[in-house]
C-alpha cells in the first residue's frame, strides 16, 4: 500500500529537518527561542504538510497542505539566509542545505502541477 512515506519529496524533506536540527544545535544559545526555534519549525512543516494533505480526502485539501508546505520552505530558505548573514552558519554550510531546500522547491513545484493536472 502506498503512503506518504513512499514520497521521495517527503523522504528528502525528512532528511532536511535532521540536518536543519544538527547544524542549529551550534547557534548561540540566546537564539534558541528565536532563530533557532523558527528554522526548526519552518523545517518540521514542510514534511508534516506534505504527510498531513496526502491523508486528505479531496485534491483541493491535498493542494492546499502542499502549497502550505512550500511556504514554510520559503520561510526556511530566509530563516536559512538570515542565520548565514550573522554567522551562525558557515558559507559551505549554508550552501549545501540552501540546495537542499531549492531541491525540494523543486519538486514541490512539479508534484503540485502534476496534482493539479490529473
């Protein structure tokens, strides 16, 4: 039985969450309840969006919690570049889970068209 699970967009985006909790376990301890808090949460919506629309009944249901889900991508993507601008994130770092999130964005973009095509 296929579930949201076998998504590979919702695989990646699982992926994404563990390295945006692994590389802001370094932010000052004083963003932990700001900028800290907010990429996590950013980061944590983008799967939890993509299981919560596939359990939904109606394609418009599903559209909506996918293009909830690449807002908080957006959102993670400023949240990411805010954190490079004061140094909390090394440039290298940065890039790597920058691609990442535009990967996904991606892939979003694409499985929203085809939903909204079939």
């Amino acid at each position: 039985m296929s579930t949201f699970r076998n998504l590979i967009i919702w695989q990646k985006s699982m992926e994404l969450v563990t390295n945006i909790y692994l590389e802001t376990k370094t932010f000052p301890k004083e963003e932990l309840y700001g900028l800290t808090s907010q990429i996590r949460r950013a980061s944590i919506s983008v799967p939890s969006n993509i299981a919560e629309g596939y359990g939904r009944l109606g394609k418009n249901d599903y559209l909506r919690f996918l293009n909830i889900a690449i807002s908080s991508l957006f959102e993670l993507q400023t949240q990411l570049e805010i954190g490079k601008n004061l140094s909390f994130i090394q440039e290298n770092n940065f890039n790597i889970l920058f691609e990442n999130t535009r990967e996904i964005e991606r892939m979003l973009v694409s499985y929203i068209k085809k939903i909204k095509d079939s």
